[in-house]
C-alpha cells in the first residue's frame, strides 16, 4: 500500500511532455493574451511601433498600377506579378484618390468607427477580388467586383502624422453616424498612463525572452 502511494505521488510530479506543454499554456496564455491587447491601439491616431504600417497599406490596397477593368484575366496577371494571388479577398482604392483615402484619418474626412478603426465620411468606389489561391503560377479568381461604399481603416501615428495602416471589409455597407466624433486621437496620455503601457511592453519583452529560451 505505501509502495502504491509513494509510486503514486512520483508520478504526479513527473508530468508527460505534453502534460507539461499544456501546463505551461495555461500559466502563459493570460499574459499572451495581454500581450495580443496591447499590440492594438484601443482609439485612432495613437502612436505605434509598426513604422511601416502606412507604407504596407498603400502598397497592398492604393497601388498606381492596378487595373481599373474588372477583365478577370488582367487581374490574374496583376496579382501574379505583385504575389497577391494567395490573400483570398482583396480591395484596390484608385489611387487618384490617396489623398481623400489618408484623409479618412483626419478630423476633416472621417468619423470615429470602433477601437481604433475610423469610418470614411463620403463613399468610394473601388474593385474588390477575390482569389482561389495559387494554380500553376497563376490565380483561380472567382470575383472581381466594382464597389461604393463607406471605407474603413484603422488609422495610427507616423511620424507625428495620423495615417491608415489597415483596410477593414465593410460587407454590410456601414454608414458613418451622424452623432459619432470627427476621427482624432485620444487626448494626451497622463504620466501613469504612459507608464503603465512601459510596464505592459517591459512585461511583454521579458516573456517574450522566457519563452524563447
């Protein structure tokens, strides 16, 4: 009977890998969760650390070469040759209008949407694909569609400039509203504030070496 205890409590305390693995989860998934929350600005025009978020958005959905046809063949060699055809549903902004599109983040041409996503105050009209992935080289596309709607981004700072650096889908055809704020930052983060996100982005960095090791 002691020999079933004692063998018992031995292997209580030499857990199996993949017991251990699901152990570890558990005590580190609060802070990956804190973590995933941080990385995402809670209001627009908050400062961020992906300086080229503003250039990855133009390059992906306000490009100078994109076709203004909706001929499938000519988007199937335009994705092919920018390596889009993997990204299933896209849009492409007219790039004629990349003024009015960074304006979407700014008190003059936007409205304040939800988390730090801004909703564009006049519609655009852009063209949507949608891919199904790569086949021999090329892209099986299933749609290309011309739309009008009410553009939404996430907008954050650049360089001391408010910039979009996300296109959100908008399928349901959302509508600024008419009592919701002009698009702006949150007002100026008090000394706690600021030192509370340090501890957050500290707390972040020194899991991030734990895990690594």
């Amino acid at each position: 009977m002691q020999w079933h205890k004692a063998h018992k409590l031995s292997a209580s305390r030499h857990l199996s890998l993949p017991d251990k693995m699901i152990s570890t989860l558990l005590q580190v998934l609060p802070f990956v969760l804190l973590c995933t929350d941080a990385d995402h600005n809670p209001q627009p025009c908050m400062p961020t650390n992906y300086t080229s978020g503003h250039k990855t958005f133009l390059e992906r959905h306000v490009v100078k070469s994109s076709p203004e046809t909706l001929d499938t063949g000519v988007w199937e060699e335009f994705l092919r040759n920018r390596s889009f055809c993997h990204r299933p549903t896209q849009s492409f902004l007219p790039y004629t209008e990349k003024e009015g599109i960074d304006a979407v983040c700014s008190l003059a041409g936007g409205k304040l949407h939800t988390g730090n996503l801004c909703i564009s105050k006049k519609p655009f009209s852009f063209i949507t694909v949608r891919t199904g992935g790569n086949k021999s080289g090329g892209c099986t596309i299933s749609h290309v569609d011309r739309e009008a709607k009410h553009i939404i981004l996430a907008c954050e700072t650049i360089k001391d400039a408010c910039v979009p650096v996300h296109f959100q889908g908008n399928p349901d055809g959302q509508e600024p509203q008419e009592d919701a704020p002009d698009c702006r930052g949150p007002p100026p983060a008090s000394g706690a504030a600021l030192k509370s996100a340090d501890s957050i982005k500290t707390l972040c960095f020194l899991l991030a070496s734990l895990l690594l090791c």
